[in-house]
C-alpha cells in the first residue's frame, strides 16, 4: 500500500451541505495557529460585546429624577467599564463601602450577575471557538495513481494467475491484520481513546447489535446450542463510512452474521493409509457437509492426522469453507452465504471450558502435579450464515441476501449512474470483509481466545467462560465492518503500486458521475479541516460587534437628539465619561483652563501645566473649593442641560454659593 497522501486546501463534505460543508484542511502548525486566533478573537468580541452591554444597561437606568450616589457610582462604573472582571471587582467594592446603607448588596447584585454571566459565557466561548468554527482532523484523501482494487485470479493454473494471487493475499492480508489490531485497541472496556490508531477512521467504532435468535439453518438439530446474531445495523455510505457523494448518491448498508457450533457427528469419517518405509500408519480425515465445487470428492475438509502432529500453538487451524461449496440441505440457505469454520483444539486448560465450540471437560493428572483438561473432540464446527443489504433509498432495499445477490442488485435496480459507482465501490470492499476472506487471510488470529495462551508452545489456556463462542462471533462482527472501511481506504490509497498489472481501475464512465478516488474521508491527527462557513460566520459576526459598539453611542445619540424626553440619557452618559468627570474635578479645584468641552476627551491649552491636586492633612475627603472655579462648567449650558443643577448635588443653594440663580460660570485666568 502506498504512502498515505492528504489533500490539503478547499473541499466539501457533502454529509453538511454544499454551504455548511465547505472545510479547508492544513496541516497542524497553520490549524493551531487557527484556533489561537479564533480564541483571542473571541475574547476581543467579547470585551465589545460587554461594553454594549454595558451602554443599554447605563441607558436604561439613566432617569431624569434625583438619585443617591449608589446609583451614580454604578452609573459611572457602566460608562467606563473596560472588562467584565474588573468591573465585577468594582461592583463588589461599591456593594461593601455602602453596607451600612440603601441596601447595596441588593442593589448592585443585578449588574454583580450580568458581569459573572459575561465572564463565564465568553470565557466557555474561547475555550469552544474551535468548535464554532468545526475545526476537526476529518481529512480528505488525496487522489492516488495506484487507486484501486486487487482482483483474486480466477483460475491458478499459471505462473502469472500465482503471482496474482499471491499479491492479493499480501494486500488483504495486511488490511485484516490492521483491522485486527483496531478491534483489539478501539472496541471494548480496554478501548484508549489516546491512541492514535483509534483516530484514523470517520467513526471510532460503529454501534453493533447483538442477540441469541433460533438456529438459521433448515434442520435446526444441527445446532447444538441457540444461535448468537450480530447486527451492524444500516451504515450510510456517507455518514459512517466516509465515501463523500452528494446525499442523493449514498446509499446505506448492512451486515448480519448468524452463527451457532453445529454437530458435526455422522458427518465425520476417515481411513487409514500405511507408510511403507517407516511402518506408521497415517489417518485422513473428512468432513461431509457439503460438495466444495473446485474438489474432486465430496467432503467439505478433508486433512491428515500427521499435519496436525506437533501444533504450534493451541489453535492449530481456524479453517472455513464459503459460497464456493453447496451446503447439504439441513444447512443450506438460498438467502444468505454459509460459512463452516473448523476449530482444532489442541489446548490444555487448566480449568474445564463448558462453552460448546471450545469444549474441553477431559482430565488429564501429570506426574508433576499439574491438571490439564482438553478437548474430548479434535475439532469443533461452527456455522454462520451471512447476510447483506443495500438500501438506496427508503423503502428500495435489497432485503438481506447473500452476497451474489447483492451484486445483482445494485446492478439491475434503477439508480443514477453516481449511485452506481459508490454501490460498486462498496461492494468490492464488502468482498473482502466477509468472513472467509478473513479467516483466508488470517486464520487463528481471528480468535480472542488465543490472547489466552502460554507456555512454550502456546498450547496452555487459562481458561474461557461458557460464551466465548458469542464473543467470537461479536469480535467477527467489529472485525467485518472495520476491515470495510480499511478496505475503502487502501481502495483510495492504492493497495499495489500504480503499475501493477493485477490493479483494477474504477470504471471510466462511471468517473465522470463519481470519482471514489476522490472521494474518501479519514481522519488524520496531523491535519485539520476548517468550517469554512463557521470561520467566516464567526468572523462576521464577531467583526459586526465590533463595529456596532464602536457606533453605537453616536446612532444612539442621534435619534435620542430626535426626542427632548430621552435627550437626557445621552447627555449623562457623556458626563458620566471618566474624562470629562475628571475634567470637573480640576476645574472645581481650579487646575486648568479647559478646551474642547464637549469632545470626548477634553484638552487644556497649549502649554498649561499645573500640580496634583492635595489636601491638608486634616482635610476631609472632597475636591469643592469655593473659589472663583465654577462647579458646572459651561460645557453643560453648550449641551443643553435644561433641569436645574439641583440634581446632581443635595447642597441647598444656601449652602453653595455656586447653586445660586445669579451665578455665571468664568473661568480662572
């Protein structure tokens, strides 16, 4: 198989829709970059999106009517809020200085919730804003030269057909043995979600059913047990699998496997052969469930005694006969494919197994001490009938047929010409996932129970429990659906390099419809793919935030210069402006000749410098001086301010010769 190559730049996921779909897959060093942006841009969206906040609110409590310095301390602290944190601090400090009184806590609670609420949403958002934007590492495969299948010869008999055959094995077999080891670190309580293996397909695992049904052949006493059924349930060519047509050219699929240990006495027979030169005699052995089409004789198996002499491990062989012999009629099913998967059982346990594919309840005592128990029977048979089906759309399905039917099926039902080639592609890969490919291609390590074995010949086992056989089976069933979409990768990939003899290319016509070539979704952890669409939908919508804060007192101010009732919340926003406060605050001490009063930022004159101001050392705490300096600038007479300065201070006019009707502000020379 050829080196795996991502295509990197902009493509779509059709299971998102041809506008949500649009992804933009990088490497990991631009996609991180990414997503620190995004994180920071956040934030900054953020901070606008809480001064906005912080204007309604301000406008909204802004009143006409005489209020407590409670209200204008909040007040001020909405117009030159800088972040929710430091605001939040603010409040909490307010709230305690004014303890003793107007019941500050209660007060200022509202805006102590609006800031916490701020923080905790936009701090969540920055830590998500990856998911925002669906940065993921769901990759596109980029197209190989070498794409496509190994064909098996139909024929052996030539030199060229072996050489075939045998590439074939090589390819296939390395598909099953990934396949095997995904199972073993992906599925199940033992599963790692750090592994990196486990992060290569579109779907981590795919959720399989499983149950105990009747028996799935004719004569149900071939059983010797219920039978164990597992289910794959309807798996989207798109969705599940990674092949990324448009929605109207998936199609779903499914797999059922149903197995069951089958009684294999009457069924059995051998005869005996002597070997001239060293007197043994030799035993072959058969099984007779059926006429396998390519031998000359009846039997499903046949085998010596001397090939099994001396096994290597436990296991000796895991052997299996498919849709290439015709079952006897207790076994056959014309809606399904039957397999037979012989088991030679050779291990000595160290406790009795009841399960009845792996049997083992014969006591053997050793002179060391040890006690073995072992298999009354050298071989043990299970029987399966697998099952497949091809829905193209709903309510059009095949039903659950074997595997020649399936074929047909999606050759002769109506569908477009893109349906097609995605049903053509699936359907060389589901070939090679089913079970006598496997075991063909790996035989005993198709077996969990092997991971028990020890001793030097790997022929001691702990132990197994009464339903191994249906953990097989489940096993063969995560095995079948993740060799699926191996096989559709190495499809893509190229399982043989590109000017192999024996590689079959996709159809050309069909290309023009569909290209499966170029089709193929993985996921690969040095790559992200970037929502196009959520990247320019947060970017926008952050960019309109910013924008809106930045304009937002000057529309605001516009349409409130349209109403004399409401001009008043523009005008105490202005004055509620740190600079213009600390502009009044000089001006009251006399510091300053003070320009541009009604900017923004108002200025002094050119050159104009004076002290801090400071008080005495029994002084209290204020900044009035009756001095010549107005309290109330001419700044607010240039603004509008028509109620009375009463409002904004509770000293009589008695009191403050500044409140007095024949005042007239100057400034101090």
């Amino acid at each position: 198989m050829s080196d795996t190559r991502i295509y990197s730049g902009f493509w779509t996921d059709h299971t998102r829709g041809s506008v949500a779909g649009t992804a933009l897959t990088v490497s990991n060093q631009p996609g991180l970059y990414v997503i620190a942006f995004l994180a920071l841009w956040v934030r900054l969206v953020g901070s606008h999106f809480w001064t906005i906040l912080c204007f309604v609110f301000h406008q909204l409590r802004a009143s006409p009517h005489p209020q407590d310095a409670l209200h204008h301390q909040h007040q001020f602290l909405l117009r030159n809020s800088q972040s929710n944190i430091g605001t939040l601090w603010d409040l909490t400090k307010v709230a305690w200085y004014w303890k003793s009184s107007t019941r500050s806590f209660m007060r200022s609670f509202p805006l102590l919730a609006l800031a916490l609420f701020h923080a905790f949403l936009f701090t969540a958002a920055a830590f998500f804003s990856s998911q925002v934007a669906s940065t993921s590492n769901l990759v596109l495969l980029e197209r190989d030269a070498a794409c496509g299948y190994l064909m098996f010869p139909n024929q052996l008999d030539t030199l060229d057909e072996t050489k075939q055959a045998t590439e074939w094995y090589i390819a296939n077999k390395a598909n099953a043995q990934w396949a095997l080891s995904y199972v073993e670190q992906c599925y199940g309580s033992n599963a790692s979600t750090s592994n990196s293996m486990c992060n290569t397909l579109v779907h981590r695992t795919l959720n399989l059913s499983s149950s105990t049904v009747d028996c799935p052949f004719p004569n149900a006493t071939m059983c010797r047990d219920k039978a164990f059924q597992v289910d794959s349930g309807h798996l989207n060519s798109a969705e599940h699998l990674g092949i990324n047509s448009l929605p109207r050219d998936s199609l779903d699929y499914r797999v059922v496997k149903t197995c069951a240990p089958i009684h294999h006495e009457g069924f059995y027979f051998y005869n005996s052969s002597g070997d001239a030169v060293s007197n043994d005699t030799d035993t072959q052995y058969y099984l007779n469930f059926g006429r396998y089409y390519s031998r000359q004789n009846n039997a499903t198996f046949s085998f010596r005694r001397s090939e099994l002499l001396y096994p290597s491990r436990a296991y000796r062989a895991l052997d299996s006969v498919g849709s290439s012999f015709r079952p006897i009629d207790g076994l056959n099913r014309t809606d399904g494919d039957v397999t037979l998967v012989l088991l030679f059982n050779f291990a000595g346990y160290a406790e009795p197994v009841e399960d009845p594919w792996f049997l083992a309840d014969d006591k053997t005592e050793y002179v060391s001490g040890a006690t073995r128990y072992t298999s009354p029977s050298t071989i043990s048979v299970m029987g399966c009938v697998e099952q497949h089906e091809f829905c193209l759309r709903p309510g059009n399905c095949s039903g659950l047929v074997g595997l020649e039917e399936l074929g047909n099926y999606q050759i002769d039902t109506d569908r477009s010409k893109a349906q097609l080639s995605v049903a053509r592609h699936m359907f060389n890969a589901i070939q090679y996932s089913t079970l006598t490919y496997t075991l063909a291609a790996v035989g005993t390590d198709l077996l969990k129970a092997s991971s028990g074995m020890a001793g030097e010949q790997r022929t001691d086992h702990i132990g197994l429990p009464k339903d191994q056989w249906k953990q097989e089976i489940l096993y063969w069933g995560q095995h079948s659906v993740t060799n699926l979409q191996r096989a559709l990768q190495s499809y893509v990939k190229g399982p043989a390099p590109a000017d192999s003899p024996y590689l079959a290319k996709p159809d050309e016509d069909l290309l023009k419809d569909f290209d499966p070539c170029a089709a193929q979704v993985i996921r690969d952890p040095n790559h992200y793919s970037i929502n196009v669409f959520g990247l320019y939908f947060t970017l926008g919508l952050g960019l309109f935030v910013i924008v809106l804060n930045c304009s937002l007192p000057a529309i605001v101010s516009k349409l409130q210069s349209w109403s004399r009732t409401t001009s008043y919340r523009h005008q105490q926003y202005e004055l509620d402006n740190a600079f213009q406060v600390q502009r009044l605050a000089y001006e009251n001490l006399g510091l300053g000749r003070w320009t541009s009063l009604e900017k923004l930022v108002p200025v002094t004159q050119k050159g104009e410098k004076f002290g801090q101001p400071v008080r005495a050392s029994n002084a209290p705490y204020h900044l009035r001086s009756f001095s010549q300096t107005p309290l109330i600038s001419p700044y607010l007479g240039q603004r509008g301010l028509s109620y009375p300065p009463s409002q904004y201070s509770k000293v009589s006019q008695e009191e403050d010769p500044f409140q007095s009707p024949n005042y007239r502000p100057t400034h101090v020379p």
